[in-house]
C-alpha cells in the first residue's frame, strides 16, 4: 500500500479543532475570570501531567516537546507579565523574544524528528544533554554579548526577501520553514496521529509568537493549546496501540472485549478463519502471509448488515453483529466469502522488480507474478437460550468454524447446522 494512501483527514481534524479553538480565544479582548485563569495555569498542568505520562510510557521525543514549549513559554511570560505590570517591555525584552523565535523552530523540529532509536535511558540523557548545550550557549553568549547578539539577531541578511509583513527576525522564518519541510516528509513517511500534530503545533506557534504583545492571551492560550494538541495525539496513538491491530487496522482483541460487554439482548457473532495459513506462511515466507491477513481483514472490514470485524489472534478474525439474527447476516457473509475467495493475490519475485517505471509499464499486464487464491471458513452462532452470555456464543460460534473446515473449509457453518448434524449422527447410530 503507498504511504500517500495512508493519509487520513482524521489525523489532522482533531489538532485543527483544538487549535481552530486556540486562536478564536486568543483573538478575544477579554476573557471571562475562569478561563483567564484556566489558561494561566493550564500549560503547567500539561507538562506536569502529560510529561509523566510521557515518561512512563517511554514517549521521550514528546516529553522533550513539551518542555521545549514550556521554557519558551515560561522566559516570554515573564516578559509579558513585566509589561503588563509596568506598560512597558523590560530592556532585555527585545533579546529574549529574537533569541526565543529562533530556538523555539529549531528545538522543536529536532526534537520532533528525533526518532526513539536508542536505549531509552540512553536516549533520555542524549536529548537534555542537547536541551543543555543549546540553551547553555546561547544564555551564556546574551548575557556575555547581549547588544552584539541582539544586533546579530536582528540583522537583515536577505534585503530582497523581507517584506513589513514580517514580525519576526529574519532568520526565524527559514528556520521555521525547514522545520514544517523537515515534519512534513516524516508525516508523508509515516502517516500517524502524532505527525500530523507535530506539524499543526509549528503552524501554531508561527502564529502565537508575533502576536505575543498585541493580543492579551495569545501565549498562555497557544502554548495552552500547542501543548494539549501533542498531548492528545499521544493519548490517541496510545489507544490504537492498545485497542487497534497494527497489522490489518482491525480493532483488537480488547477492543472486541469492550465491545461484547455492551451488546444488547440478540446479537450474531461469528469466528472466521483463514483457510491453509500456516501453509502460505511455510511456503512463500511471512511477508505473503502478512499480505493475506491484509486482504482478509480489507474485505471483512466491509461486510455489511450492520457487523464490525475484529482481529481476535493469529488468522483468526470475529465479526459481531448486534441487534441482528442469524438470517439477516447469512447473506452479508456468503457475501464477503465469496469477495474474499474470487481476488487473486499476486506474488511478485523481489529479485526481479522492474527497475524503473517504463520497464514496469512494459510489464504490466504480462504474467510477472504467480498468483494464489485466499479462502475463510466462518462459523456462526446467535444469543439464544442455550447460549446466553457473549463467551458461550464465541463457544458455539467456534464449534461451528471446525465444523466448517470439517467440511472441506471454504464455507459458512452456523451452530445451528452443527447440532443438526449431530443429532442425525446419533439418530443414525
């Protein structure tokens, strides 16, 4: 699958929504008491809160996100408070904000596309040990050389390319544009919720900083909200890891548990197994037998009549129809069967891909690949008065999967059949 084709418009919409919000409330003349005092706070909270989340769960690159923000944060609220206080803007103010839109790009870019590679422990010390160098530098030349840096800073280097619409040095606009390039190949890499956030939370910042001394709450409620926004994707991507399976994109065995535990009164639940796995696996290698969980789990994704497939462990999936009777999914299913039975997987020889798009034009449509067949057999029970709890239907409904590879696999078996078949056994007997 193409990495372009991963791309969700759900990566971004919660970021955008959070930060949508941030900027109508920080264009605001006056906020009410609770939320100016909500947003006073609230910056504090998430690194404390979503810190130790992200330390206890390994998650160094967002921990050092989060205090990158808050220390840039932190040095201009207290610029801001002073001029609040005084009416004017303390000498230093200049130097603080110049210096602060430059290393604010710079320290979030690196550190959002700094990859947990490494021992965590090791990795954890490699980036405060970067966090140290960078801001020990650059605190100790302000305050050694403060009217040169300052000067240094605010130099235009690039007389063509400024323009009065810039609020900030010149040379925090490359930086910043380098970052957004930099965080945008990673998302295009590897499309995640967390990408997608890091992204939004640089277009956030770009628009919080000229505005720090113009609108009254634009720090506190940006960094507020740049903070929440990495925050939540890092909530959200926690919970695809605990309830969504990585491989096909099916919820996962705990999500089908949560599921069965509010199911109403009549429900259909059916187990369904991929025919001759171990065989695929055994003979053309994991990486086919990956492909075809894939394929599986695509067209189980779309069955119809209301059921929702899940992955439960290994080649086996379960589908969970609620409110519905066996009848009404019978059809859905010999449906997905049959989809599942007539695609053709196509094994391509890596050693003789084609080299370059016109050679992969020529072939195209040749006989490049051998071409196996994927089958499931599927085992159906319903709530009745024999099976009356979740568990015993999943019972029932996988004694009627071996039933139906029993019967030469390829086909759909409900328990109902099965009891059947055992009555006449012993009838016959």
């Amino acid at each position: 699958m193409s990495r372009l084709a991963a791309v969700r418009l759900s990566h971004f919409l919660p970021s955008l929504l959070l930060l949508a919000g941030g900027v109508l409330a920080a264009s605001l003349a006056r906020l009410s008491e609770f939320f100016a005092s909500l947003f006073n706070v609230l910056p504090t909270l998430l690194l404390l809160l979503g810190g130790t989340f992200c330390l206890v769960y390994g998650r160094q690159r967002e921990l050092f996100l989060l205090l990158v923000l808050y220390l840039g944060y932190f040095l201009l609220d207290i610029q801001l408070d002073h001029y609040r206080a005084a009416g004017q803007v303390r000498s230093d103010a200049a130097l603080v904000f110049h210096l602060g839109s430059l290393l604010l790009p710079l320290l979030y870019g690196l550190y959002a596309a700094w990859q947990e590679r490494t021992h965590l422990a090791r990795d954890l010390v490699a980036r405060a040990a970067v966090l140290l160098a960078v801001g020990g530098v650059a605190l100790g030349v302000a305050r050694r050389y403060p009217e040169a840096m300052l000067q240094w800073l605010s130099l235009i280097r690039w007389p063509s390319l400024h323009g009065e619409w810039m609020s900030l040095v010149q040379l925090a606009y490359p930086l910043f544009g380098l970052a957004f390039i930099l965080l945008l190949v990673q998302y295009l890499r590897a499309p995640r919720p967390l990408h997608a956030a890091q992204l939004l939370g640089l277009s956030g910042l770009l628009w919080m900083l000229p505005k720090i001394f113009i609108l009254p709450h634009a720090l506190h409620v940006m960094s507020s909200q740049v903070m929440l926004v990495l925050v939540a994707a890092v909530v959200h991507e926690s919970y695809q890891m605990a309830f969504r399976d990585e491989l096909t994109g099916l919820p996962g065995r705990r999500a089908l548990n949560e599921r069965l535990q509010r199911l109403g009164r009549s429900y259909v639940i059916v187990m369904a197994d991929i025919d001759h796995f171990k065989r695929f696996n055994d003979t053309h290698g994991h990486d086919v037998g990956d492909q075809v969980l894939r394929l599986v789990a695509s067209q189980l994704r779309q069955i119809g009549g209301g059921g929702k497939a899940y992955r439960y462990g290994g080649e086996e999936f379960t589908l969970v129809f609620p409110g519905k009777s066996l009848d009404e999914c019978l059809p859905h299913l010999e449906a997905v069967r049959e989809a599942v039975a007539a695609y053709h997987l196509q094994l391509r020889d890596k050693h003789n891909r084609p080299q370059d798009d016109q050679q992969g034009r020529q072939r195209r449509g040749a006989a490049t690949a051998a071409e196996v067949s994927v089958t499931v057999s599927m085992g159906v029970a319903e709530r009745g008065l024999e099976q009356r709890s979740a568990e015993e239907v999943i019972k029932a409904a996988d004694q009627a999967l071996y039933s139906a590879k029993g019967a030469g696999r390829n086909c759909i078996r409900s328990h109902s059949q099965r009891r059947g078949a055992v009555r006449l056994a012993n009838a016959r007997r």
